[in-house]
C-alpha cells in the first residue's frame, strides 16, 4: 500500500477513534479532573471528622470494632481503613456488604462516637469516583469505560502518526494558535494539546485500563467475603508484633480475618518512596500470634512496586498541590481534544465540504 494511503488509514482510524470515544472521554476527564483533589475535597467537606479532642486513653481496637458496628444494620464485615497517626486523629472504617456496597464510618477513638456515616456512593468524591469509573452502571459502565480508555489509547497512538511532522514544531513553540483564524483554529488548538499532552494521555489510557480491569474483576465476587465473623484475640499485641516483624514498620490500617482462619492482616508503611503511599508494606498474623507473612515493600520486586504505582500514576496523588494542579489541567486534555477533534472533523465534513460540492 502506498505510503500516502497508510497516512490516510493512519488518520481515519484517529479520526473515528476520537469521535466514537468523544464524549465519554469528556465525562471522564471532567471527573477525573476533580478527583485528583480528593484527599483535599473530603477533609474541606468533613473536617469535624478528621479530628478528634486527644484523652489520657483510648477504647482498643476490639471496642471501636464494636462501637461502630453498632451502627450498622446487618453484620457486614468491617475493618480498620485507617489507624489513627496522630493523637488528634479519628480512626476510619469501613463496612463491606458487597463488592459495590460499602460504608465509612469515622469514629473517636477515646470515646467511641461515630463523627461521620456515609455509604461509598453518597458522599460528593464517592460518587465522582462511580461515576468516573463504571457511570453509575455497575459492571456494564465498567465495559464502556473501558472500551473507552482503549479508544483514548488507539487515538493517541494514531494521532502520534499523524502528526509526526509537527511534535518538532510545538515542542519548539513555533506552531501558532492562530485563534482569529476560523479556518485554522481548532486544527491548530487540537494539533498543541494532543502533542504536550501525549505521554500524559498514553499514561492515563494505560493505568487506567490496569485500574478498570480490577474494578470489573471486583464485580465478578459480589457474594463471598462479605459478612463479619468472631475474632477471639486482642489486636494491639498483634500490631507490636507486625512492627516486630519488619524493622520501622507504621500500621495504618487493620483488617480481621474473612474466613474462619486467614490470619489479620495489618498494612502500613516501612520506610518506603511516599510515592507508593501509606499501605504498601504488610504483615499477616493468626490468633495466635505467628507471623504467616510479612511483605517489607521497600525491598518487593520491580513488578510488585510498577504495580502499586498504577493508581498514584493515574490520579497524580503522590505529590504536593502544584502536580495536582498539573495534573488536574492534563486531565482535561482528552475532552478539550475529542471537542476540537469534533469541531475539526464537522468543519470539514459540513462546511468545508459543502463549499466545495456548490463550487
């Protein structure tokens, strides 16, 4: 095939890949936009929650389970999402009665008063993070979601091709955005984002397509693992045991057992690149206090480590609040890039065309 054929191919399949995922990548990156700043949205819209007035003592871990549990309906399995790290802190739980319902609780931990209660969907960055994710549609929002993100990614592969010629050019700041030309703006707005935002949006199709395969492998087990069972132990020993097991290891969560003998598992943070958060290390102790494994991640492989990072790379929650400003804007690329790649392929298929066919 000749070579002006395969651009023209090049091109079409960036062209239809662009529109199909149109507005889907629009929604998405509006949501996306927003969640980078979850952490700083939730502590604004919950600040009473995260803070605590510090006692002489606090209820152990077995009676907070208990305190929040009281309530909940039902008997769904609870854990420990986060330990409180400094004495001014609430403990944060969350309730599991399925793959896709779950409620946080934020509890004093001296005095046992639940502070906050909302379900995964009914808080503002809950809901965002659903709608981003599966479109408020469970399993089949997931698959389209998906598809998109595949769109997105066959779309930047493309149009690296097709405009191969001109990355030189806007990397140089010599392509002019030319915004009072009507014949050219929007090719030349859509040619400059797509160029500074390509390894960004290549990023972004791929952590996301890793992040929507385990979304969608969640809804395959939405009945098991779900309800509390007894736990005969105590649980500080165990937490002097897990920082035992690996040297300056910090519990930041706790989570008992799901079946009748698993063992509690106790992630925290050893030492480890911040990047990777507070969760990466991990040490897994039975009821009577052996050690059945220890995951100390600042020595895990490069496989295991390339894996954690998937969900920092996508949401830019590793750094400080100028990358997350950063990181907001380069998430908006995609929809800015499906409506001037819209507004590029109308322009010539409605006007340019028609002029053309009345001349």
């Amino acid at each position: 095939m000749p070579r002006i054929q395969w651009s023209r191919q090049f091109f079409r399949l960036h062209r239809i890949t662009g529109l199909a995922a149109g507005i889907m990548l629009l929604l998405i990156s509006i949501t996306g936009s927003m969640l980078v700043f979850t952490d700083e949205i939730d502590h604004a819209m919950y600040a009473h929650a995260w803070h605590v007035s510090p006692h002489a003592t606090s209820r152990t871990l077995q009676e907070q389970l208990k305190d929040a549990r009281k309530a909940l309906p039902g008997n769904p399995y609870l854990f420990f999402v986060r330990l409180p790290q400094a004495p001014d802190e609430s403990s944060i739980l969350r309730a599991e009665y399925s793959a896709t319902d779950k409620v946080y609780i934020f509890l004093d931990p001296y005095t046992g008063s639940i502070l906050q209660q909302y379900s995964n969907t009914a808080h503002f960055t809950g809901f965002i993070m659903y709608l981003h994710f599966s479109l408020l549609s469970g399993s089949t929002g997931a698959t389209i979601v998906l598809i998109t993100g595949i769109g997105l990614f066959l779309s930047v592969l493309t149009g690296l091709f097709v405009y191969r010629h001109a990355i030189g050019k806007v990397l140089r700041f010599r392509q002019a955005l030319e915004w009072n030309n009507r014949t050219r703006r929007w090719r030349n707005l859509h040619r400059i984002l797509g160029v500074w935002a390509l390894l960004f949006n290549l990023l972004i199709s791929i952590t996301g397509f890793l992040m929507e395969i385990k979304v969608l492998d969640a809804w395959k087990n939405t009945q098991t693992g779900y309800t509390g069972i007894p736990f005969r132990g105590e649980f500080e020993p165990l937490l002097a045991k897990a920082a035992a097991a690996i040297p300056g290891f910090r519990a930041t969560g706790l989570r008992p057992p799901r079946k009748v003998g698993d063992p509690v598992k106790i992630p925290g943070h050893a030492h480890e690149a911040a990047f990777f958060g507070e969760y990466a290390s991990s040490v897994s102790i039975d009821e009577k206090g052996a050690v059945k494994r220890k995951v100390d991640f600042s020595k895990a492989s490069f496989s295991d480590k390339l894996n954690s990072a998937v969900a920092p790379l996508h949401f830019g929650n590793y750094g400080g609040i100028i990358l997350k400003i950063i990181y907001s804007f380069l998430a908006l690329t995609p929809g800015i890039l499906s409506i001037s790649g819209f507004l590029v392929w109308y322009r010539r298929k409605f006007i340019i065309g028609k002029k053309g066919r009345l001349t």
